[in-house]
C-alpha cells in the first residue's frame, strides 16, 4: 500500500481543487449504523427485524402513509443519532486540505446526515444529493416550502420503533411532517433547494482545471456518488482517490483505490502530503 498512498498523496498536493465524494461508508468510522445488506440494517433496527420490513420498505412515502409512527419512528431515532454524533477526525483532515488547495472544496454527498456540516464545512459548498434528514417537507402537498427540522425534539420508543407523542406536522396546513429526503419509490420530494446546491456545484466545477476526486466509502449498491466522481475526472480532467474496504477498484492506471477505511486511509494520505 505503500506506493498507492504516495501516488494519492502526490494527486491531492498537485491539485487545484478538491472534490469531496462521500457515500454512506464515510459515516461508519464515527459510529454510524452501516445499513450494507439486510442484515446490517435489521442489527440496528431490531423492531423493524422482527416485523420483516426492509430498509426500502420503511425509508418509503408509503410507510409515512400506512404507518406513520412506525415511519417517524424510524426517522426520528436517525435524526438524534444523527444531530448527536460527533464527525470523525477525517473530517477535519479534509478541511484542512480544502484549505491548502487554491480554489477550496466542494462536498458531493448521497448522505443525509448533515455531517459535514456539523464538521465545520461550508453549507454553501456542499451537494446532498438525496437531501437531508434536517429539513422536513409536507404531505399534504399544500405548497409550503420545506422547513428545517429544529424545532423537532424526537421521542421514540426504541424497543418498538415508535414515534411517542404528537408527530411533527406542517406548519401551514397542519398534515403529517416528514423529512426532505429522497425515499425509495419518492415521487414527492421537494428537491429544490438540493437543485440549488447542484447549480452551485457545477458553476464552482466550471472554474477548476485540476481537481482531485477523493471519494469515501461510497458502494455499488446505490452508485450515484461513484457515478458522479467518474464523471468529474472525465469532464473536468481530475483524477481520482477511492477509498472503499470493499469496493476499491478504479477506472483507469492514473486513479488511486485504497481498500481501507476512511480514517486509515485519510491519515496515512496526511503524514505524507506535501501541497505545492
């Protein structure tokens, strides 16, 4: 591995710019739940296990119609695990090279946590790709735009994976709140601010002319993040550092994959990046 963390190391010092492509695995090292598999997500989510219902079955609009303390339930043991975690020491190795860089960083990211932003980086540069769980929108579809999700202070009863109390609803019409993600089967998202992020997003990548792709625990499962960072390096000329325990593998010679975890990898990259 040697000789792979200097070649990464000598792609990120060399660059420009950093883009930062992040899948659900980048959350893993600061404890988050890996939903890999059923399997992964039943350990967590012991209640929903033993009703049989999947991830895609829960993380749905049905659900939210058919069972909405089940759903809330679901979503509102995320929003605090999410609100109460503490970002890795990755994050702050990252921000640290965005600042080295001339043109700085831009976050893409399929992740609706909102780690980033708890870490410190710039909300303006960042794309979440399926939204976020701390922004909320309504059911009813009455027109409000979606709110943020601050003022919900989740109740849940774990054991049954129920909401307990009220369930967060809209401010304007008073129907069922839920949050401003992108669900399975979700022909209802409102997704204009992350329209916004993604105008913003492409604007920035229209001023860079070395940019360096570091992509973190982003799978083929739900391949959006690694779609997109294939697609900066052949646009935009960058390169690309992937770093994935299990899906490492890049698309041409001059690219980097480091099968490690994003910590191991990310302090190793650091004890040897030399920025020109």
């Amino acid at each position: 591995m040697t000789d792979a963390i200097e070649h990464a190391a000598q792609l990120i010092g060399q660059a420009d710019a950093l883009v930062i492509g992040a899948g659900a695995g980048m959350g893993v090292d600061s404890g988050l739940p890996d939903f890999r598999g059923t399997d992964g997500f039943w350990n967590a989510y012991p209640a929903l296990a033993r009703s049989a219902i999947s991830f895609s079955e829960i993380a749905s609009p049905l659900a939210f119609r058919m069972e909405p303390r089940l759903a809330w339930g679901f979503y509102g043991h995320r929003l605090a695990l999410y609100r109460s975690t503490v970002p890795h020491e990755g994050f702050e190795i990252l921000k640290r090279w965005a600042g080295q860089m001339p043109l700085g960083a831009f976050v893409f990211t399929s992740n609706v946590d909102g780690q980033f932003q708890i870490a410190g980086f710039d909300a303006e540069r960042i794309e979440e790709h399926h939204g976020s769980i701390h922004r909320l929108q309504c059911t009813g579809r009455c027109g409000r735009a979606p709110w943020p999700a601050d003022s919900v202070v989740p109740t849940v009863d774990t054991e049954a994976c129920q909401w307990v109390g009220e369930l967060p609803s809209c401010p304007a019409c008073g129907a069922l709140a839920r949050p401003n993600l992108l669900m399975f089967g979700d022909g209802e998202w409102q997704g204009d601010e992350f329209e916004h992020q993604a105008t913003r997003m492409r604007q920035w990548l229209r001023s860079v002319h070395r940019p360096v792709v570091v992509e973190l625990g982003a799978g083929t499962a739900i391949p959006s993040v690694r779609y997109f960072s294939e697609r900066v390096i052949c646009d935009h000329g960058g390169r690309l550092v992937r770093i994935n325990p299990r899906e490492a593998t890049v698309p041409t010679p001059f690219d980097v994959g480091l099968p490690m975890s994003s910590v191991q990898a990310l302090r190793l990259i650091d004890a040897v990046v030399e920025f020109a």
